[in-house]
C-alpha cells in the first residue's frame, strides 16, 4: 500500500487505541477494602476484624504457564511471542521468545539508542532538532521524527552495526532500501528477545547513563492514547515505561501487527517485558492479545514472591 495509506492507517489505530485502552486499562491494584454494614445501633457490640492470612508464595511453573498461554492463543487468530526479565529476582520467562515479527514503531527505540550511541562515540550529544525529534518519535510515536533520526543514526547500516557489535541483539534486521507502501525501518525484523535485550542495554552496556536515562524518561511520558500494552501488567502505584508499535502489514494480508516494549517497576519487582503479536484482524484485537499475555506473566512472576 502507498506511504498515504498508512498515514490514514496510522490516523485509525489512534483512534481504536484509545477505545480499547478504555476496555483494557493498565491493571489497578485489585484488593479493595471489604466495609461491614451498619450495625442496627450505635451502641452495638465492636466485632472482631478477621486476621489477615498471609499468602504463601507459589513456585514459579513454567510448563503451567506455557498451556495456560497456548490455550489462550489457540482460541485467537494471533500469532503472539513473549520475553520478560525481572531484574529484581533475574527469574526469565519466554513463550515462542524467538518466533520472528515486524517491529513496526517498536523500532523507533532502537534508531534512538543507536543515534545516541553513535553521538557518544564522536563526544557530543544530540543536538536540538536530534533531541526535539527524540521526543515525539517515542512520546508521540512521530513517524518523520523516527525517518530523520533513522538517516542520521545511519539507516539501516548504522543500526544493523550497533545491533550485533553493541547491544548484543542476534536476530534483528533493518532494511536499507526504498519502501512503497511504509517506512523502512518499521519493517525491522525481530524477535521478543532481542526486543527485551535491548531493553537492558538501558541499565548496563555501551550507553552512558545519562543517555539511559534520557530514554527512560522519554519511554515514561509517552501520550495517553499510547500507554496500552505493557501497562496492562501493572498494580496500582508501579511505574510503567513503554514503546508500542501498531500497523498493517502487507505481507501478512494487511493485517495488525501489534507489539509493546518496556518496563514495570514496583511492588517488589522490576519487569522488562517484549510482547510482539502479528495477524491480527484489527489493531484493537492485538491490544487485547498483548495485554493479556503481559498481564498473565507479570501476575505468574509476583505469585512468586510476598506482597509487597
């Protein structure tokens, strides 16, 4: 399709995003306090609060997970992977984590990590529009913004190179050629974990921790309409970073690829996560694939430890 399509393409996944974000809003702390009625007068005898039972944590059971997830996906029409990291306990988690997907606006991490790392290698920063257009590519997931930065971190040549000698990613591939019908970096090949390992580039690796920092901060202010995915496996008072990724893909009959990238921290826990879904019928169907996997894993990973 031409680039005016996915322009119109892109207008309407805003707009079915914020409707499903409604429907599958980031996870709110579940418990919720029990209150006794009234009692038939003021002077009736005080009962006696229940104590409370600690719940005794869970062995973590891959295999249990691993059916529940396929059962899940058995019913869908999406193809679906996942890769999550608790940096707190080190515990890993993969389902299909090697299965190969578009990134779609996912990319747009990586371009930014490499432009940053290409300009820590000549001793400078970003300069203004470089920073400006670092912002909205990844708060605003603007894609013009995500084009430039694409040419100065060196297309696809350039974030090949950091891939594979810096940030230590095995199986993503950006295209250096002239695309019709898209942006050639939102048809990236990758897989949940390269996607998840490039996510702790952003705690230890080639990247001074300011530049760390600065993307955390861009990943922790991304648009409303924009905060689905990752999110979804959130508990009330944790902070969520995220980068998602939505378009049509020609390839696969033009249907949604949907993918969410980030970071869950809090409760006792510190989740990077990489969910990556393709042949989705709509853009809000793959939201709900990807939110549930997510959440299903972060609440598999917290049954493991005591509340926090």
């Amino acid at each position: 399709m031409g680039f005016g399509r996915m322009a119109a393409g892109l207008g309407l996944a805003a707009a079915v995003c914020c409707g499903c974000s409604s429907g599958q809003a980031p996870r709110a702390e579940r418990a919720s306090a029990s209150v006794p009625p009234a009692g038939p007068s003021s002077t009736a005898a005080p009962t006696a609060s229940p104590t409370a039972v600690p719940v005794k944590p869970k062995k973590f059971d891959k295999a249990a997970l691993d059916r529940e997830l396929r059962r899940y996906l058995g019913g869908r029409a999406s193809g679906a992977g996942i890769h999550v990291l608790d940096r707190t306990t080190g515990r890993r988690y993969s389902y299909r984590p090697d299965t190969e997907f578009v990134t779609a606006s996912v990319a747009k991490l990586d371009i930014l990590m490499t432009l940053l790392l290409k300009r820590q290698k000549a001793h400078r920063g970003l300069s203004a529009d470089e920073k400006y257009d670092a912002g909205i590519m990844i708060r605003e997931s603007d894609n013009f913004a995500a084009d430039r930065n694409f040419r100065r971190a060196g297309s696809a040549t350039g974030v090949n190179a950091a891939n594979r000698r810096s940030f230590r990613l095995k199986h993503t591939e950006a295209i250096d050629a002239q695309c019709l019908d898209l942006l050639c970096w939102s048809l990236t090949r990758t897989t949940p974990r390269d996607q998840e390992r490039l996510m702790e580039n952003l705690f230890s690796g080639p990247l001074e921790r300011k530049h760390r920092d600065f993307v955390l901060g861009l990943m922790s202010e991304v648009v409303k309409d924009q905060r689905w995915g990752v999110g979804a496996g959130a508990l009330k008072g944790d902070r969520v970073y995220n980068k998602n990724g939505w378009m049509t893909h020609q390839r696969d009959g033009d249907r949604w690829a949907v993918n969410s990238v980030g970071r869950i921290e809090g409760h006792g826990h510190d989740l990077l996560v990489a969910v990556m879904t393709n042949h989705n019928p709509s853009m809000g169907y793959g939201i709900t694939t990807a939110e549930h996997l997510v959440a299903r894993v972060a609440d598999a990973f917290r049954a493991t430890t005591p509340a926090v």
